[in-house]
C-alpha cells in the first residue's frame, strides 16, 4: 500500500470523493419553487445545485431560501411557489473547484460548506464532493498513521 504523508494527503487527487452529476439532486433555473421544493423533500437534502440543460453551474437553492420567498408580513404565501422560478432565489455564490484541483482545497472549503461543486476546465459540472465523505477518509488516514507509529 502507497505509504502516505501529510503533504501527499493535501496533494492528492480528488477523483475518488467527487459523486458524479447522474446521481445529485438539482434544479434548473427556470424550474418553479415549487418543483425546486418537490425535490429537495423528496431528496431529503438540505441544498442541492442548480444546474441548466448544458450542465452549467449557475447557484445553490436551499429549503430555508424557498420558505424565506413564500413569507409575507402577516401571512405565508404559498401561491409564489408557483410563479416565481428558482434563478430569482437561488444564492450564487458557492463553493466551486476543477476537477484538477487537490484534496487541500476541497478540505478548506469544507470548512464552511457542507458541499464543493466540481466543475470541469470547460466548466461544465462534474459532481459535488461532501463533508462527510472527504472527513471520513481523514479520519482512516489518521488511524492507518497512529497504527504505523
Ligand atoms: P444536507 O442536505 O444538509 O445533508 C446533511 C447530511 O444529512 C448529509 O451529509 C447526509 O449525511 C444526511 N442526509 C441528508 N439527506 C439524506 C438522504 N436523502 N439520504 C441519506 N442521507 C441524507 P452528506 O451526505 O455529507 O451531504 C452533505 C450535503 O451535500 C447535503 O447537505 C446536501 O446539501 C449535499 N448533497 C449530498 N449528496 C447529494 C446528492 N446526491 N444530491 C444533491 N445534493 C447532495
């Protein structure tokens, strides 16, 4: 097995962690709230990207910002979920890397963001790379070295 040290690890590829754009969660920016919402129950995530037909990355829509819209001053008001689209709510800042990029910045986006958006160097989307994922392979690097020591 390839013996690993601390520069080795924020070197690394991050090929393994990326989960591929077939199997996240999104929606179009022309899609309504209310077929953004759908999803993101039926998903059971929190935020999810928004992606258009050429798989361009344009935002993040989260639970929270839909709910947000729909709140009047004394009333929730459900009907928006219908006529407004999702590229008028979505955030569009977020975290974002290429696919060449290394291990070492997709933990220090991790810091602030459950997920970093993995696009290609023609900027078409790759997948999402979770916390989860890259902390749990952090912590098998970890005990593999306190074995070893
Ligand atoms: P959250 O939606 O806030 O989810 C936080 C954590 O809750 C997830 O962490 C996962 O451990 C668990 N979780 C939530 N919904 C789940 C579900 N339907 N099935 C299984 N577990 C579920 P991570 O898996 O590390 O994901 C971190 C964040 O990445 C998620 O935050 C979500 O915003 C995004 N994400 C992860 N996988 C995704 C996917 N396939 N499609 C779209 N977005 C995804």
């Amino acid at each position: 097995m390839q013996k690993l040290d601390p520069v080795n690890i924020l070197k690394e590829s991050i090929a393994p962690f990326v989960i591929s754009v077939e199997k996240v969660a999104h929606v179009q920016p022309n899609n309504t709230l209310e077929h953004a919402l759908l999803i993101l129950i039926k998903s059971g995530y929190t935020a999810i990207p928004v992606l258009d037909t050429n798989f361009k990355l344009h935002g993040l829509i989260t639970k929270a910002q839909i709910l947000d819209s729909i709140l009047g001053i004394e009333h929730i008001e459900p009907e928006r979920l219908e006529t407004t689209k999702v590229s008028a709510v979505m955030s569009k800042t977020l975290a974002r890397m290429k696919d060449y990029e290394p291990f070492e910045r997709a933990l220090s986006y991790s810091i602030n963001h459950p997920f970093v958006c993995v696009e290609d160097d023609l900027g078409a989307f790759i997948g999402i790379i979770t916390r989860s994922k890259l902390l749990a392979y952090l912590n098998g690097y970890l005990h593999e070295q306190k074995k070893t020591k």
